[in-house]
C-alpha cells in the first residue's frame, strides 16, 4: 500500500488483447492497485473514461482506429487534463515529445519491468511526469542537455540521469542499483546537485525537472 493507502484506480486502452489482458491481470494482485476497465477499441475510449472515471490511463501508442497520439489529444481537449502514461515499442524522442505536447504524463518502454512500471503508474497518480528513464540517453537529449543544463547550470550528464530518475521517483538505493554505483557515492551526487541548484527539498527538484522538461 502507498503511504497515503489511495487505490489507484486504471483503465487500459490497448487493442492488442494479449498486452491487455497480461497488464491487467500482472497489476491484479498489487495492493494499492486497481483495473477498473479494459477497452480494446480506441474509438470506445472516451466514453469509458467518462464512465469509470480513473485515476490513470495506460493507453498504447499503436492502435488501428484512432492511435495513442490521437486519442491523447482527443482526452485532453474533450474532457481536460488526464494523467494519461502511454506504453511503446518506440523510444525515438520525436513521439516523445508530441506525447508531452499533447498532454501525456508518461511514456514507457513495453520492454520496462513490472516495478518500472509500477513507478510510473505511483508518480503519474500523484500529478507528477514520468518519462522512462531509459529513454533519457545521451543520444535523444545531448543537445538539450549540453546547450541548458551542463553549460546553464553547470551540471554533469551523470547529475542530470541521477535528476530524472529523482523525478521519476526512485530512491537513493534505488539509483544506486539502476547506475551501479554504491549508495554514498549517489548521496553525494544528490548533496552536490541541491548545492548547485541551491535547493533544498526533493520537491523543488522534482519541480525543476518539470519547468525546465527534464
């Protein structure tokens, strides 16, 4: 259960029942968990979301009638903000971003382990973004993080990886395992980026990565 013991409640939007059924029935037996719909027709997705009205929406990025991108939009601009987290195979950071523009909270790899997933579900729940941080490599942001954040803000690549993996929230222990390294040397980076930043709480760092699209 979550530290404020609220049930999540989740409809899956995904034409492919296999994917579908095996999310649903994979997130089943997690406590603060639960699967109020599935829908395998995007074009029956909006009147579901009226319907059941859940926290989250899983939605998949390819979908032969009206595809995650669309479907997106069309919450946003018909019922307002969601907290929408899309599942892809594709990681290129051209959907990426059009998935940010078009009012997504999240965006996984379906390649992403259950506890990833089970992140991105507690921190889009809670308002905050989740982009996965596997889709942050050096490659899809160097640009981005060379022209503001290493040079603006004087900040290494390995300060702005441990950031996004903050603001996706994991923890200390958590980082450590994912970068491999050992708990004290993240901590220190973690004292070296509040310094920098001249912050003093998780949540104007989370609030940081946010303004500044990390």
């Amino acid at each position: 259960m979550t530290q404020s013991d609220h049930i999540i409640s989740i409809l899956i939007i995904d034409d492919h029942r296999l994917f579908n059924d095996g999310l649903s029935l994979m997130l089943t037996d997690v406590p603060d968990l639960h699967i109020v719909g599935q829908v395998y027709h995007s074009r029956e997705a909006t009147e579901q979301v009226v319907k059941l009205q859940p926290d989250v929406l899983i939605i998949d990025f390819n979908m032969p009638e009206i595809d995650g991108l669309e479907l997106t939009r069309r919450l946003t601009v018909e019922l307002g903000a969601q907290r929408i987290l899309i599942v892809s195979m594709y990681g290129e950071n051209r959907y990426i971003e059009d998935f940010r523009k078009a009012g997504a909270s999240g965006y996984m790899l379906k390649t992403s382990s259950k506890d990833e997933l089970l992140t991105a579900i507690r921190s889009v729940s809670q308002g905050l973004m989740y982009f996965d941080p596997k889709l942050a490599d050096e490659k899809q942001f160097s640009n981005h993080a060379d022209d503001v954040f290493l040079k603006k803000y004087k900040l290494s690549p390995r300060e702005v990886e441990i950031i996004r993996y903050i603001k996706a929230g994991l923890s200390s222990p958590q980082i450590a395992d994912k970068i491999h390294l050992s708990q004290h040397t993240v901590d220190t980076h973690r004292k070296n980026i509040h310094a920098k930043l001249g912050i003093n709480t998780i949540a104007d760092l989370v609030r940081f990565a946010v303004e500044t699209g990390l």
